[in-house]
C-alpha cells in the first residue's frame, strides 16, 4: 500500500475538506467488480429488456412498412431507448471514477458522487472509532483481492466500506493509525491529569 507524503498546497486546495496538518495515508477507489456489479445489477436487466423488444420493434416495421406512423414511433423508441442505455451505462463508469476513499491521520473519508445528481460525503473521525473488522468472504473476494471493512463506533451504528481493494492492507493501516490516535490522546490525557 502507497504511503502518501504531506499532501502539498495545490493537493490541498483540490480537496476543500482536508484540515490544516491533515496527511493522507492511502487514496483509493473501489474494487472494480463494484462497476461490473452496479452494471449487472442496474444496467443489464433494462438492456435485456429492450433486446426482448427489438424483434418487436423489427415486426412493427415489417407489418406496417416502413411508410406508416406506427413504423416511425417505432424506430424513434429505439432510437431513444439505445441512446439511454449508452449514456446510462457511461454514467455508471463516470459515478465509479468520482468516487474515492481516503485514510488520514486524522480520520477516514468517503465520498461518492454522481455526475449530475448528487455528491454524498462520510468521513468518520478516529476519536469515534471503538473497532474495526476487515470481512473477506467468497471465492471472488479472496481470489480478485476485495473486502469489506466495517467500522464500529461510538455514535452511530457499524460504517460498512463494500468492496475495498486490498482489504487486509486498509484495514492493517487504519488500526495503526487509530491505534496511534489512542496512544497519543492517552498521553494528552495523562499530562493534562499530571498538572
């Protein structure tokens, strides 16, 4: 796993919500079965649908010919129908670039967006963290590298990250961190109690 430097002005003013003194650990996207997922589950069904219906459409036009009205709303549907799906599919690949997860010194960071409709954003400070688990099930998360982390804390319910590649090495990191985080907030706590 990439160990990033102190990010640097310009990286920071990329990023609006990174705090002063914030250093990023690791920078990531999902896994990419996410994208093959999200499509298959989305995507495919409504595609396979209209290849159902193209034998209906060619059957219209045959019937009517091709000089009825009847033919001309057929081929505008299809017409529409192949230009949603294109752009439905490109706009899934788009939502799968935009977003990101990060891992600072301070706290961890999600952040999904979709290219019109939305921009959601979860961070989970390292103060609210009680446990971390790293769950690894199934022929194709062991063999393509993929997990899930769930990270329990003390305010919410357990914060799930889905398809994390390289799993074990995020979750190895983010209980160094925490663990850090504890030890120094111990020792804070320790020399405010002592004065």
């Amino acid at each position: 796993m990439k160990i990033f430097p102190n990010l640097s002005d310009r990286a920071v003013n990329r990023f609006e919500f990174l705090h002063e003194n914030e250093r990023c650990y690791a920078f990531f996207r999902r896994h990419g079965m996410c994208l093959l997922f999200g499509v298959c589950r989305h995507w495919l069904p409504y595609f396979l649908g209209y290849l159902l219906l193209l034998p209906l459409l060619f059957w219209v036009v045959n019937f009517f010919g091709e000089e009825n009205a009847l033919s001309f709303i057929a081929f505008a549907f299809n017409m529409v129908a192949i230009i949603f799906l294109v752009h439905w599919f490109f706009l899934a690949i788009l939502e799968y670039m935009l977003g990101f997860m990060m891992i600072t010194n301070r706290r961890i960071v999600e952040l999904h967006k979709s290219v019109f409709l939305r921009e959601e954003m979860s961070e989970m400070p390292f103060e609210q963290i009680t446990n971390i688990h790293h769950e690894k099930s199934g022929f194709l998360q062991n063999i393509l590298h993929y997990g899930t982390l769930r990270i329990d804390t003390n305010i919410e319910n357990p914060i799930r990250m889905h398809f994390v590649p390289r799993s074990e090495e995020k979750f190895a990191k983010i209980s160094e961190i925490h663990g850090e985080y504890v030890h120094r907030t111990r020792e804070e706590l320790q020399r405010s109690l002592s004065e």
